[in-house]
C-alpha cells in the first residue's frame, strides 16, 4: 500500500494553504494554524507553491487565504485555485477562506473569490470567510488581527474534532 505523506491519526487534519506579499497573510495563516494546534488537531501551513492541489485530498479541513488585490484573490492564488478544480476527491470536504484586505467595503474581497470558487467545486464551508484588516501603503495589520484569527483557528479545530 502507497503511503501519503501526510497520515491521518486520531484526530483530523488540517491544512492552510496561503499565498501572501508582503507577509501579512502568512501570519494570518500561521494565526490559524496555532489555534488548530491547540486545538489538538494536526496542521500544516504551507505557500501555494509549496503545495500540489492533488495533496489536498488527505485533508479534513482545507483553509485558504489571500490577499486582496484589485478586489479580488490574488494571481497566484487564483491559480492555485484553477490547478484544484482538476483534482477527484475534494467535493464535500470542509474549507475555510481567509483574506488580508484594506478597511474600505470598496476594497474587494479575496475571501468572497475563495469562498465562491470552492463552493462550486462542491467543497462545504466550515465557517463564513473572514478578512483581516490591515492599513497604509506599507500594509501593517490592525492589532488584534493575529490574536483574533488564532481564536478562529482554535474554533475550527474544535469542530474538526468533534466531528
């Protein structure tokens, strides 16, 4: 019998898949991914070009964010995105979508693109998208934003694991 690199134990796996520019939807992602972790639940962070789509298909909980560029996912995520809809066995796995965005409701959302592709694809939300908020031209993320998506990764994690 082949072997996955990733082996489901007792509890359910997870995985954040991000693409991030100047490194703030990275933390984001690790944000969750520490709130998983303390939920007890296995979890890997990776870029989108640390992952093949066809990985995916282990996982429980698939979680993926962007940032939000002219009011839509960005380019690499997007393609990420596009190389996912070719791989069996993702309908009807749970997924979570993330997005680092300006504060403005005119600024767009990576999350509502994310959101929408993967519902089409017959995956089922784990729980409504979220933005986190970061302002400037420099982009620094509002206070509280790490804390605040960290406490959505320990929710996520806990439903995961009570199944």
């Amino acid at each position: 019998m082949h072997e996955t690199s990733v082996q489901k134990s007792e509890h359910q796996a997870g995985i954040v898949v991000f693409d991030t520019q100047f490194g703030n939807t990275e933390k984001i992602g690790k944000s969750i991914a520490a709130g998983m972790e303390r939920a007890g639940v296995a979890v890997k962070c990776l870029g989108t070009g640390e992952v093949n789509p066809e990985e995916l298909k282990v996982y429980d909980l698939i979680i993926i964010g962007a940032p939000t560029q002219t009011f839509t996912a960005s380019k690499p995520m997007k393609e990420f995105i596009n190389r996912m809809e070719s791989v069996d066995g993702l309908s009807g796995k749970s997924f979570y979508a993330f997005d680092t965005k300006l504060p403005s409701r005119f600024s767009g959302s990576a999350a509502k693109y994310i959101e929408s592709k993967l519902v089409r694809m017959g995956l089922r939300p784990a729980r409504q998208r979220s933005s986190a908020i970061g302002r400037g031209s420099d982009f620094k993320l509002d206070d509280g934003e790490e804390k605040r998506f960290e406490q959505i990764g320990l929710e996520l994690g806990t439903d995961l694991k009570s199944g």
